[in-house]
C-alpha cells in the first residue's frame, strides 16, 4: 500500500512561513515526478510545484520566489518551504507523486490526504 501523509500546515499571519512535509511510505520518490498541489474552496485545483522526472523544477508564477520544494537524502520525505505567505495561499495542500508503471512509464498520481495551511491578513 502506497500512502502520502502530509504535515506542517496550520494557520499563521500573512508575511508568516510554513514548511510541510510529505511521508512516503511503500513508495519512493524515484525517477517519477513528485509535487504538491492546493485547492481553494470554490476554486480549481493547481498545481503549485514539481520536480518533473527529468529532474527540473516547476513553479506557479503565483509562488515563485516565495516557495520552495525539495525532498531528503533518502527521498522519503518531500518538503515544501513556504515564505511571505498570503492570504490567497490558503487551501489544502496535497503531496503527490506519479506512480512507475511495469513498463517504466510514468502515469497516474498518488495523492496524500492533504494538510491545511490558513493565511490571515
């Protein structure tokens, strides 16, 4: 059994930080993508930022500069540090990681439950 369990978020002033933190287990962030994803009451799901399986990394244009993803040494763990949080970054956050098919292509998602990150002003 694949599981994704988020940590880290709660409720903290704008201008405030967070760094949540993504558990892995019967799984490896291997040669696959991995990311985190939010969504917003009423709003659509996006994808916030990615390490693609070539190994480079995405960023909305809605937190780059501010936020920062990466993982451990034994890529159990993902990581994403939020600064200069804002208000519109609240959501529920989600650890993703693409799943290795039999054939070594990288498909379908596997999505952790999420953790909640509230940003008041």
């Amino acid at each position: 059994q694949v599981q994704l369990v988020e940590s880290g978020g709660g409720s903290v002033q704008a201008g405030g930080s967070l760094k949540l933190s993504c558990a892995a287990s019967g799984y490896t962030f291997g040669p696959c993508g991995r990311g985190w994803y939010r969504q917003a009451p009423g709003k659509l799901r996006e994808l916030v930022t990615s390490i693609r399986a070539d190994r480079t990394i995405t960023y909305a244009d809605s937190v780059k500069g501010r936020f920062t993803i990466s993982q451990d040494n034994d890529k159990k763990t993902l990581f994403l540090q939020m600064d200069n949080l804002k208000p519109e970054d609240t959501a529920m956050y989600y650890c993703v990681a693409e799943r290795r098919s039999r054939t070594g292509v990288c498909t379908s998602l596997y999505w952790g439950q999420g953790t909640q990150v509230n940003v008041s002003s």
